[in-house]
C-alpha cells in the first residue's frame, strides 16, 4: 500500500533574460514568494550584471547560474536540465531590422531539450515554456485596440512582432510531436509601464488589458507557470486590475524610431551607428 503525502514535489524554474525588466520582475515575485520547494536555474549573459542588478541572488538557496548564449546550447542545456518550467523572457522593445532574440531562444531550448532527451538524461521531465509575445499578436486578444493602434504598432513594430510569431511557431512546432518534448504558454501583455510594483492583475483567456505594469508582468508570468496545467498551449493575458501608472516616454520613442526603421531603413541605420538610438 502505498502511503498518502502532502509534501510539495520541488519545482526546479529556468529563467532566461534575468536582466531585463521582464525578468527582473519575474525575480522579484519569486523572492517574495520564497518557496522552499523551488529551485531556480538563471541563464545569463553576464554573472557580473546579473549579480549588481539582483546582489541578493548571491546568497539565495537552490539557486544556479549559468553564462552563456544562445549560440551555444549545450551550455543552455546545463541549465535546462530537469527544469520543470522555463520563463522565457526574451525579446526586443524596440523595431532593430532583423533581431531575432525571441526566435533564437526558442531554437537553442528546443536544440537543447532534444539534445537532453537523446543522451537519455534520467531527470529530464517534459517542461512547459512559459514565452515572452504581446496583445498585438494575439488574434482575440488584439481587439480590444482600435484599429488605428493596432496598424500603427504593427507598422511600428514589425520586426518585434514577426520575431514573436516565429518564435511561438518554433514552440507550437513541439505541439503534437510524439517526443513530448516541451509545453507552451503564451504571455500576452498590452503595453508595458516601466513600475516594477505590482498593484493588483488577473490571467484571461479571454481579454486584455491597454497596459500594464512590469511588476504585474513578472508575477503574472510565475503564476502561469504555476497553473501550467490549465494554461497549456493556450495564449494568456495579464489584465490589469490595480490603477497601472502612465509612462509613454519609452514607448513613445520606441514607436517613432520603429516608423523610422520600418519606412526609412537607411536613415534608421544610421542613427543607429551615430548612437542617436
């Protein structure tokens, strides 16, 4: 007979784009959460970064760090290994003719899944995703935006937007695969404000918000992961619930540069090597 348990299984969570503002907010969540039941994997570009942006990492328990890139996933793949969740959040704020950032990382975790699973690694479990895309993209989602909003961003934010589509592609093309090598859910925020403070957001299926906060973001992307289960393969959005504070400035100028580059290439390139963006 086989004895009942209410001990928690340990969760292990990879985080990929810990330094950003979308990962720094994930981060938080978790330190507020402090579950002694978790255990989490950072992929990073840079320890040094890493570690001035969030020094408390330095001392957290069942914590990893690994440095490394996207063009190698047998790095990737130390830090993958038997991670129950991935949050991936990867991608570019502003319209850089062809970036990529989105669709590499979804090509190097799927490299580096397969490549676990072919050496017949005994801890690996089929994790689930948890990726990084926008309201825009999402085809409920985006009619909450008047259709002016929604030309103007998609117009503005081609490449941004084409290398979310691509990379959700890559991960939906493990959907029905017989190797079960990875689940998926789409996080579909509307437009980010820079707060790092949560004030209050629910997950839907089914509507979005205009905006929401980065604070919101990040603690609303660890919950998806939580509620795996229910979410996967499914598009998701943080609705915000809580008043979200109004900062344009960013995605004001991040529009405007985006107009430039998707009409006027050459010019855009050359602000670009001036350092004007």
């Amino acid at each position: 007979m086989v004895e009942a348990t209410t001990k928690k299984s340990m969760q292990a969570y990879a985080l990929l784009g810990a330094t950003g503002s979308t990962g720094s907010a994930v981060l938080n969540r978790l330190r507020a959460q402090n579950s002694p039941d978790l255990s989490l994997r950072l992929y990073v570009r840079s320890k040094e970064k890493l570690y001035k942006l969030h020094p408390w990492l330095e001392s957290w328990p069942s914590t990893g760090v690994t440095e490394g890139t996207f063009d190698n996933p047998e790095r990737l793949a130390t830090c993958l290994q038997g991670a129950t969740r991935i949050i991936v959040c990867i991608g570019e704020n502003s319209n850089v003719p062809g970036s990529t950032p989105a669709t590499e990382a979804a090509n190097a975790i799927i490299t580096a899944l397969k490549s676990l699973r072919a050496s017949g690694e005994a801890t690996l479990r089929s994790p689930t995703v948890v990726m990084l895309s926008s309201v825009t993209v999402h085809p409920v989602f985006v009619k909450s935006l008047p259709s002016y909003v929604h030309w103007l961003l998609e117009t503005a934010l081609n490449h941004v937007y084409a290398d979310v589509r691509e990379a959700e592609a890559r991960y939906r093309s493990q959907q029905d695969n017989e190797q079960e090598l990875l689940s998926a859910i789409i996080a579909h925020p509307g437009g980010l404000m820079p707060s790092m403070t949560p004030t209050g957001y629910r997950l839907s299926t089914t509507d979005a918000s205009d905006t929401v906060s980065y604070g919101d973001l990040g603690a609303s992307m660890v919950e998806m992961a939580e509620r795996a289960d229910e979410f996967e393969w499914k598009g998701v959005s943080t609705v915000a619930t809580g008043e979200v504070e109004l900062d344009w400035r960013t995605p004001a100028f991040n529009i405007t540069t985006g107009l430039v580059a998707h009409f006027l290439p050459s010019i855009w390139w050359m602000g670009r090597r001036r350092g004007i963006w």
